[in-house]
C-alpha cells in the first residue's frame, strides 16, 4: 500500500534523488534591450530606472546585477511610469486606461517588484463619454501624496496615494472657460490636458496645459485660476525652471517660448526670450523628417544628437537639492526605441557612457551564436584591452544608475557569449552574470571590395551641416552588403585563434595580437564541386577581399581566407588549433584547409545528383515552392495510408531526393580509433542533410614537422542512416564514455587525460534519433527513438556536464536536446536514458527555437525578441539569476496590509502566482508549504510525483490550505503505519 502511495512503481528512488540534486529548470534573466519600450521613469533618491513595454512589463534596473521585472496582468501598453521619490513605488500608467501601483517588497533577504493596487477612472454618467475620461497625463507632486490626472476631455482628477482614493476635487473645463477672456473662447473647447507641471517653490500651484496652447496656473487650496497664458499653437509639453518664475512651453509647430509667471497680471499674451539646454525634436520636417534628435545647447556649445531610432523619453541626472538655485545636469539619459543612451554633460566634448546593461544585441540583427566558458584569464585581459581600445570618445565616468545592492557572488569563471550579425561583425559579450555586458567588436567587412567602399569618399567633401548634427548610438540595421552576414563561429580559447564563416562561402583564420598590424591576407579557393558536370551555380557572388596590404586594430586578425566555391553560405565549421586545421561545410560538401601552411587538405563534394535546390541560393528558390508542396502532400498521403493498415510508425523515411539532401550539418574533429582497435589518431567526421556521415583519417605531422609535410586525409568509413534524418550532431566519446577533451586542455594540464584503453564511442544525434556506435567497427550499441508522428523534430544539441548540488565532487555528463515543439529533453551519457523534460519555448516561437545555444555547464541563451535573450538553466547548481536587494523606506506599506497580485519568490524569478489575500497570511501559509515540503513525506527520496505543488497557475488561498492538509492527513498515515512496522518516521517502507 505505501509503495503506491508514495511512489510510481518502477522509479529508483535512489536514482531519482541523483536526479533532483542534478537536474532543474529555470528561466533566469533576459538579457539585452527590452522589446518595443513604451515609457520611462528614474527615481533620484534611490537611484533606480524603470522602462516599461509595449507588451505590459516593467524592468526596473539600478547598479550592475539590481534588476527586477513585473508583468502587467494585461498586455496593454506601459505609456507612462512616474516613482514615488525614496519610497520603492512606482506608478504605472496602461493603454487600457488603468493605473497600477507596484512596490519594491522584501522576502528572504531579496528584493522582488510586487503590483498593490490598481485604479481605473469612471466617468460622469450622462456627462463624460469613456474617451473623455482617458488619461492623457499624470502629475505624482513632490509630497507623493496626491496624484493628478489630466484627461483626453479636459478634465483634471485627483488621487489620494498610496491608496489611489478618488478625491471629489476634480477640476473641468468648464471652470477653466469662465476665466477667459471672450476673443480667446472662440466657441472651441481647449483640447485634451497634454501636461500636468508642478510648481518648484510653491506645491499648492500647479501648470496646465491644453492641447490647443492655453497654459493655466491653478492654485490647488483656493480652487481659482491665478494665471493664464494664452497660447495659440498646438502644445506638446511645459517644463518649469527652477526658480519657478518663467516656464517653457514646447509646440508641434517645431518652435518653444519662455513664459514669466507674474502676480500682476492675470492674462499673458506674449512669452519672453530664455535660453533652453535641452529638447528633442524640433527638427524642419520638409527637411529632416527622418531624423531623429535631441539638442543639447549651453552658451554657445550646440550639438545635435542624430540617433538611428525615434527618442522614447529622457531625463537628466541632476542635483536634487529643492535649496540649489541650478539643476547642474551631469548626465543625459535617453530612451530610445531600440536602445540606451547616455551622455556626459560635464566632460568637454559630452561623450557618451558605455552602459553596462541594456545592450543593444540587436544593434545589426543577430544571424548566428557561440558561447564560451571558463575563459582563461590571459584571453580574457587581452579581449576587454582590444575593446577599449575601439572606444576612445567614450567618458568613464562611473555608471550612475547604481542604486540597490547586487548580492550574487561573483562568478568564479568568466564566460563568452559570441553574437554574429548580419553586418559581418562579431561581438564578444561578458555573459559571467546577470549584466551581459559588451566587451569587443570584430569586423569583417574591411576585409573586401563592399559597393559601401565607394560612398565613402564623395561624403567626406561634403559641407559641414547646420544643425551640428553628431550621430550617436550603435543600432544600425542596414548592412552594407547581405553577403557579408556571419553564419558560424568557433573559437579557441587556449589559442587565441577564431574561426569565421559568412553567407558568401567565405572562411575567415583570425588570430588574437596585441599590436596593430598591416598586412596581406592569404587567399584559397576551395572547389567543392570538384569539377562535377551539370550544376551551374545560380546565386550570389562572392566577396572579392582587397588586394594588397590591410590595416588591421589590435584584437583579432585575420590571417587567412578560405573562399568557398561555388559561394553558398557555410553551414558547419570546426577548428582545431594544435593540428592548424579547420574544417567546413556548405550545401554543396565539405572540406579541409590547414591554415599553417596555407594549403586545401581535402574538398568533399556531398550533392545528390536530383539536387537542383542547391545551385540556386536563397533569393532564387521560390520557383521550386510547386515541387516542395507536391512532396509534403505525397508524405501526407502515404503516412495516412500507412497508418490504416498498420500501428503509426515511430520514424518517418525521407526519399533520397528530398531538396538540400547535401547540406553539410555538422563537422567534428576527433582523436580516437578509427582503422583498427590499437592505433588512434586524428580523425574528421562530416554529417549531412541526407543522414550520411563521412570519418576520415588525418595523417597530422608533429609540430617539428609541420613545415616539411602535408596532412593527409583518407576516408575511413562512411555511414548512411537507415532512415536518411538529417544529422544535427557528432560527437566522439572516450573509453569511460566521456566527451573528449578540446583541443590544448591536456597538453597543458587543463583537463584529464581521455581513456585511450578502452573501446571509443561515437554519439550521432540526427533530427529523429539518438544512435552510440563503436569505434573502430562502428556497430551499434544503443539508441534513442523520438515520435515522428507527433512532428517532433531535434533541433539542438549540446553534451553538457551537470555537477550536483549535493556535492560538488560528483557530476555526470548529459546530452541536452532542445525540439521544434520547444521542449528540451536530457539525457544519460552513453546511455541515452531519458532523464527530464522540460517545457521552453513556444512551439510557434521558431525564431527562438532556432536561435537556442547551450553551455557546457547546462545553462542556455534563446532570442525572445530581435534585441532580448532568455537565460535558462537546466542544472540545478548552475543558475544565473538576479539576487538584489534595495532597502527603501515608506509610510503605509501597501503590501503587508491590504489585497494584492503578487509575485511569490521562485528560483527563476518568472514564475507568477496569484495569491488572493493579505500577504501576511499568505507568508504564513508559505513557511507552512516549506516545512511541509521538507517533511518525512515529501522531502524523502522516495517522495512520488502524486504530491506536487504546481506553482506555475493560478493558486487560491484554498488550494494552499487543502494541499497542507493533504500532507497533515499523508504524514499522520505514514507515522501511523512506520509504527506499526517498529521503524522510526522518516524511514519508507518499500
């Protein structure tokens, strides 16, 4: 009875603790720019600012590593977001015409971003229609007491904080029209409020401004109109100098006026001259309509920030001294809509400050991937040195977001994330912790003639601009040439040497230097047609490189280029620094190039004779989308025809005219037994679209030798998968069934030596199955099948090492599968047991499917948008996450007395619960839930998975509580029964 009770039969409970301790998924942190911002706010006095989206979040961000995010129940836009100075509340304005009230809360130890409250305001029946009562803009004053809501009909509302209260003070209209003067009534009402201003000395007045020009001074206590400004062009927004005695308005018609606040006059009909330090827009549009700026002048310094995408918002980092008679602005933060800018105001020049941050990864769009851990610390000194050395106009003032305190430990290993881009860039990315931080960028395109070289020139003469426009920011989505787009990277980090693949069959041999360089590269082509008769390349042409000496900055430079022919986009690379090869792959074969002495090894042309797809790149095959629907419904037919005399088949056969059957997936170099069981040596595997695998022996001269003899290759084996399923993944496993070392790890007495004793294995991971053959006779040992009819495909795989959290001695390698539906299943090593599965990303999210990268350490990177990464954890010690804390310091702390929608702590940080009550109590039931979980029931190895707690819906007040007497009524019963046995509680009974 209690085994059925306690646990599924068949489960090894000692195994399933190994797996716990092992194994645990958690989405941790995004990384990058947030999707489509739609409103920003700063908190001086804590130092914080918050962005939010057009998709309903919140990212509140302070020093490096201080980050939170909430999500709006509603995907309405963010449109405004005002703090509550020193109190850790900020106030959030929704497209749906809502207001939301979050609050920074603290639970064991860290900070979380908690909504309190919400409002929405009615209308006067009768009176007001539901438009007229849209919120156009919001006024929280100084006291952060009363909130004021202007609206689309002209009416200004007020709010009691933190309570968001309705106060029955609510100015309209039509109050306002009485004290007009008859010429300015003209019979029009005034328009929508479009800014709501305080008064800087005096908290009892407050600016109104209309849409249609009128500015109005109101004083809060009397209720009347002090003065009035008579504006006649349409307004966009009004800001007070700090002396509170003139204001400035700001108008559609690109123009702004200074206006004086005097108490003689009521009537104001012609503003005054003033100086202005800082505006965006403004520009002519006949002229400059596709600009975007911000003008930045003081005295008779004038510069135009000319940004590549529209200006979200800004605001200044100032002295917040009320007694100070001058802002002394230091720094310029600007939101715009695809990134962060921040300029020095107090450095000569005003540079711009590296964010450490809210990169931009999108900067050009992201085509391709790579991370890197352990980094060694010379590499990494060297890299970070090129990347200063890009930067010379930038200001390293310190960063001065910096408020809360970031609490994770530093990373005890330092990790790369590569990112290749469109524009033919590479960039290196510090991704040890929750701030993915830029370090350097290598450029491809000064390799070759690009058509952008001969623009350059006819610019250069051209006469200096008025305004001095000066262009800022790195978003640039325009590559010169598509050609030059990165497909693939490797690189090694005991070496130095990186490896870079484009779209244009080009092959780039890179070396780190210190020093900057001028010289020629060297030049191969490669033939992987080799001379085969009836194919005609269709596509594009390749990059022709510069002749000549090149000029190249310290960091990576090129030394060698290998050009593919014909020019298809290369679709596999490997590098192996201690034998000087690399390997590579397109749609038409593969080869090998030793770039020591600058020599082709070997050109394997892999084409089925019916593949025509493959002469034609990309832009040319839209005539074969007639052939491709033929074939999917013939593969639909005949699997429903099949399936009616027989049980549905697990693998689907693919025919060996399928398109693109030559595609080469994969490249891997390896060390192991290939032409008999007694002598290893360096070997080459290939896998392709068709399910073939080609294994080549190398014959590699020692390093002394290298100069006086060619690597040799000789085809060892080749092997054609029954069921012809792409091949994703090669890897060649050692006698102890682990992975084999990379390249200098143990020459340098970095890594264990491989077993070389016993029999190899090698690991071939197509779409559809996971197969382990031994070496060298290439027989089968075990495989994995996964269920073709459910349309579930493998695509990405990684073999990582998962330490326990119970010890840091044990650890077991893992294969880590990532399908088209989205889910990632792991498995044993060389087993192919399945071991968890865990739900990642949208099936519908392909985009993020196909951007996915794994780590050696069993984390991984996906794209949930052009300019974010999604950080997830797949190991239960490894975990990458924000752990912060902002102390903070208010009167009636909503959060502790009233109803709220809060976010309970989770290990990722993301995962959403409802709790429908006081969370005083809801803490209570909390701590019950813990000691629960730790109880001789459900804390113990044999604990089933009939009592689990699903965090991830909707949880009720009732569900926690019938749940804690589900485990009061479960370890009476277990107590009662391990008496009866004579065993002491906490012991099961099998």
């Amino acid at each position: 009875m209690m085994k059925f009770r306690f646990r599924r039969q068949g489960n090894d409970p000692h195994r399933e603790k190994i797996k716990q301790d092992l194994f645990a998924f958690n989405k941790t942190v995004e990384h990058g720019f947030p999707n489509q911002p739609s409103a920003l706010g700063y908190d001086p006095k804590l130092q914080l600012m918050a962005i939010g989206t057009k998709s309903g979040a919140i990212k509140l961000y302070g020093a490096p590593g201080v980050e939170m995010t909430g999500l709006h129940k509603d995907t309405s836009a963010v449109t405004q977001i005002h703090f509550l100075h020193g109190q850790g509340r900020i106030l959030c304005l929704l497209d749906d015409n809502t207001i939301h009230l979050w609050e920074i809360v603290q639970r064991e130890n860290r900070s979380y971003l908690v909504e309190v409250n919400s409002f929405t305001l009615p209308g006067r029946p009768g009176i007001e229609s539901s438009s007229a009562t849209r919120v156009t803009v919001m006024l929280l004053k100084l006291s952060c007491n009363l909130l004021a809501l202007g609206t689309e009909g002209g009416g200004v509302h007020f709010l009691e904080l933190p309570s968001l209260t309705l106060l029955n003070r609510s100015l309209f209209q039509d109050q306002v029209m009485q004290s007009l003067p008859e010429e300015y009534k003209c019979g029009k009402s005034l328009g929508p409020v479009e800014s709501l201003q305080e008064h800087p000395k005096n908290s009892d007045k407050i600016l109104i401004g209309y849409s249609r020009g009128l500015v109005v001074l109101w004083d809060l206590n009397s209720r009347h109109v002090e003065n009035l400004f008579l504006g006649k062009q349409q307004l966009e927004s009004l800001v007070w100098e700090r002396s509170g005695n003139r204001f400035v308005s700001s108008h559609s018609d690109g123009g702004y006026m200074v206006w004086s606040v005097s108490c003689s006059k009521l009537c104001t009909h012609e503003p005054v001259s003033g100086p202005v330090v800082l505006f965006s827009g403004g520009m002519p549009r006949a002229s400059y309509g596709d600009r975007h700026c911000l003008s930045i002048l003081q005295d008779s310094s004038h510069v135009t920030l000319d940004f590549t995408s529209r200006v979200i918002d800004f605001f200044t980092i100032h002295c917040a001294e009320p007694e100070q008679e001058f802002d002394e602005a230091s720094m310029l933060v600007v939101l715009l809509e695809e990134e962060l800018v921040v300029v020095d105001l107090q450095t000569p020049g005003w540079p711009t400050l590296p964010a450490p941050y809210l990169a931009p990864l999108h900067s050009s769009a992201i085509t391709c991937a790579s991370h890197i851990s352990n980094v060694p610390p010379k590499l990494w000194e060297r890299v970070i040195s090129a990347g200063q050395l890009q930067c010379p106009l930038n200001s390293y003032e310190n960063w001065p977001i910096c408020g809360g305190k970031n609490l994770a430990p530093e990373s005890k290993q330092k990790e790369l994330l590569l990112t290749g881009h469109e524009d033919g860039t590479v960039r290196f990315w510090d991704a040890s912790g929750v701030s993915l931080k830029p370090l350097y960028k290598l450029s491809t395109a000064n390799i070759f003639q690009t058509d952008c070289d001969h623009n350059d020139s006819s610019t250069q003469g051209a006469e200096e601009e008025w305004p001095p426009f000066r262009k800022v920011g790195c978003f640039d989505p325009y590559s010169d040439d598509p050609r030059l787009g990165i497909q693939k990277i490797s690189l090694c980090k005991y070496s130095g040497k990186l490896l870079v693949a484009g779209t244009a069959g080009q092959v780039i041999v890179l070396v780190m230097s210190d020093e900057k360089s001028d010289h020629m590269i060297d030049v191969a082509t490669v033939d992987l047609l080799q001379d085969r008769e009836g194919f005609t390349w269709k596509g594009h042409d390749r990059l022709p490189p510069k002749s000549g000496s090149v000029v190249f900055a310290a960091g990576f430079q090129p030394v060698a280029l290998v050009q593919c022919l014909p020019p298809a986009a290369v679709t596999a690379v490997t590098l192996h620094a201690e034998w000087n090869l690399i390997a590579f792959g397109t749609s038409h074969g593969f080869g090998l190039f030793d770039y020591h002495r600058r020599s082709p090894v070997l050109a394997r042309c892999t084409l089925h004779p019916n593949d025509s797809l493959a002469m034609e790149g990309p832009l040319s095959r839209v005539k074969s989308l007639k052939k491709s629907l033929r074939q999917s419904f013939r593969r639909i037919r005949k699997s429903r025809v099949s399936g009616k005399k027989r049980a549905v088949r697990r693998i689907e056969p693919r025919s060996a005219d399928d398109s693109l059957s030559g595609v080469v997936r994969c490249l891997c170099f390896a060390d192991t037994f290939l032409k008999d069981g007694t002598h290893h040596g360096p070997t080459l595997w290939a896998g392709t679209n068709s399910g073939s695998v080609y294994a080549y022996a190398l014959d590699v001269p020692s390093q002394e030798k290298f100069s006086e003899r060619n690597v040799e290759a000789l085809l060892g084996k080749e092997i054609q998968l029954m069921h012809r399923a792409p091949v994703v993944s090669i890897a060649v496993l050692d006698g102890r069934g682990n992975p084999l070392p990379e390249p200098y790890e143990v020459s340098r007495d970095l890594a264990k030596a491989p077993d070389m004793q016993a029999s190899h294995s090698v690991l071939i991971a197509s779409e559809e199955q996971f197969k382990v053959f031994a070496l060298p006779k290439v027989s089968a040992k075990t495989k994995f099948k996964l269920t073709a009819h459910e349309g579930c495909r493998v695509r990405k795989v990684a073999l990582s090492n998962f330490t326990s959290v119970s010890s840091e001695e044990y650890s077991e390698n893992s294969l880590v599968c990532l399908t088209n539906l989205g889910d990632i299943h792991v498995f044993s090593v060389p087993s192919l047991r399945p071991q968890v599965r865990y739900d990642c990303v949208r099936k519908e999210d392909i985009s993020g499917i196909a951007s996915c990268v794994f780590t050696k350490t069993g984390q991984g990177f996906y794209l949930i948008s052009p300019s974010e990464y999604e950080r997830f954890s797949l190991s239960a010690r490894v975990i990458t996450e924000p752990l912060c804390r902002v102390e903070v310091e208010r009167p009636h702390d909503l959060s502790d007395n009233s109803s709220c929608s809060t976010i309970l702590p989770q290990a990722n940080g993301t995962h959403k619960t409802q709790v429908e009550s006081k969370p005083s109590e809801a803490e209570g039931l909390m701590e019950e839930l813990r000691s629960a979980l730790s109880s001789p029931v459900l804390g113990s190895p044999n604990s089933s998975a009939d009592l689990t707690l699903d965090t991830t819906g909707e949880l009720t007040m009732e569900d926690v509580k019938d749940f804690l007497t589900t485990v009061d009524e479960a370890e009476n019963n277990f107590r009662n029964m391990a008496e009866e046995d004579g065993r002491p509680p906490g012991i099961l009974i099998n």
